[in-house]
C-alpha cells in the first residue's frame, strides 16, 4: 500500500511541476550560491596573499608565518560556513514557500519564495547548526561505530551495507525542514517530527533518499563530460527539487492523513 502512496505522489509531483515550473527556480539560486562561495574563496586567498605581502613575509620568521596563515584560513573559514548556512536556510525555507503555494494551486513567484523567510530562516538555519554541532562532538563515537560497521557489515556487501547506512541516516532528517516551516514548529519539534515520520513510514522515505542520490549522481555519466558540468547544478538540481515536491506529499500524507501504513 505505502508503495501505491508513493507512486501517486510521484505522479502528483510531476503533474504539478508541469503546471508551475516556478518550483524549480531555486535551481538557479543554488547555481548563484555556488558563484558566490566561489567568489569568497578567492578573494579571501587574494586577501591573505595581499596581507602576506603587506605584512612582510619574508622579515618574519617560520613560526609567525605559519601563525598568521592559520589564524586567516581559520577566520575566512568560519565565515565561509557561516555565509554557507545562511544562503542554504534562504533557499531551503524559499523552496518550501514555493512547493507548498505550487500544490495549493498557486503560482510560486518571488512574493511566495521570501515569505516566511523572516520567521523560519533562523530556525532552519540553527536546526542545521545543531545537528552540524552534534555529530562534531559525537564524532568519536559516530567514528568507531561506523568502523565497526563497516568492517562487519560495509565490507561483505561491497559497499552497499554503508550506501544503506547514510540513505537510512537521511531518512529521518528528510522532513524537519518542512516541519518547521508548515507546522511553525520550533527545531527540536521539527527535527523529533522528521524522525518519528521516519521511523514510522522508513520505506517510502528510503525509496526518496536513495533515488534523489542515485539519480542525481547518475545523470553526469549519461551525458558526459559537458553533462556533468550541467549535472553539478542544473540536472541533479531538477531531480532534487522534484524529490522534495514527493518528500513534501510524503509529509503532508502522513502528518494529515493520520498513520497510513
């Protein structure tokens, strides 16, 4: 039955990208994100290159070089993530608007992109930044375990016992966003509804996380070399976005339908 759900939700996304092709505009603005964090890195280098320069590198010794390189890579490092974090929670809660207003039977322009941005880009950006600080200070423990999983599991079926773990992973945070966004929850209401829908409906969210990656990852080697520059963002975005038109259906099913199994 879960399957049926899921097929007609397929279906019901494609039909709606159709009619309003809108939903797929933050495509472009992933593109521009990408332009503009690679604008930061390089004129960040030519920054520490400069001051290098103006600091007289050669009348310092190894020891303050080194220092001085450190303390920039640090700083432009910190504002990298943090420049990261606030254009993806701009996209992702714009994303959203526009998903959201394309099944209502309204048109996603720019007005419906920005909307909310005021009242959820804080959320979903520090929700990002909470899981980011957990699994840092976890990650010794998240280390050893996924050793041990990898030696017993990941190794005897080459590969895809990992390739299941993340896709598992990404099942119970594939929905927090839309939580947080539809249903103004605050993050750790999100985050613990994105897992109790993961945990009670694992195998339609499985089927999505895993054919978003597939597919998305699949497409730079159908078209090639010029593809993968267009797969990089243009074509895994149009699956991306697509995806998350079904995780969004997916959502509202099982959180306004009741528990459909």
């Amino acid at each position: 039955m879960w399957f049926d759900y899921l097929m007609d939700d397929c279906k019901e996304s494609y039909d709606v990208s159709q009619s309003y092709h809108g939903v797929y505009f933050p495509v472009f603005l992933k593109l521009i994100m990408g332009l503009i964090m690679g604008a930061f890195f390089i004129g960040s280098i030519a920054t520490v290159v400069l001051g290098g320069a103006f600091a007289n590198f050669e009348t310092m010794g190894g020891y303050e070089v080194a220092t001085l390189i450190l303390k920039s890579v640090g700083l432009l490092g910190v504002l990298a993530y943090v420049l990261y974090m606030l254009l993806w929670g701009l996209i992702e809660v714009g994303s959203i608007n526009m998903i959201h207003a394309a099944f209502n039977d309204e048109k996603p322009t720019q007005k419906v992109f920005l909307n909310g941005i005021g009242s959820y880009l804080a959320k979903v950006t520090l929700g990002k930044l909470l899981i980011h600080v957990v699994v840092l200070v976890l990650s010794p423990i998240f280390l050893i375990a996924f050793l041990v999983y990898a030696v017993i599991i990941g190794i005897p079926t080459a590969g895809y016992g990992v390739v299941f773990l993340f896709v598992a992973i990404g099942v119970y945070f594939a929905t927090w966003t839309i939580a947080i966004v539809l249903d103004d929850m605050d993050i750790t209401e999100g985050i613990g509804e994105s897992i109790r829908i993961g945990r009670n409906h694992f195998k339609p969210l499985f089927v999505i996380v895993l054919s978003t990656g597939l597919i998305s990852s699949q497409v730079a080697m159908i078209f090639g070399p010029l593809g993968a520059v267009l797969a990089g963002w243009f074509l895994g975005g149009l699956v991306g976005i697509f995806f998350k038109m079904v995780t969004y259906k997916t959502y509202m099913r099982y959180t306004r339908d009741g528990n459909l199994i």
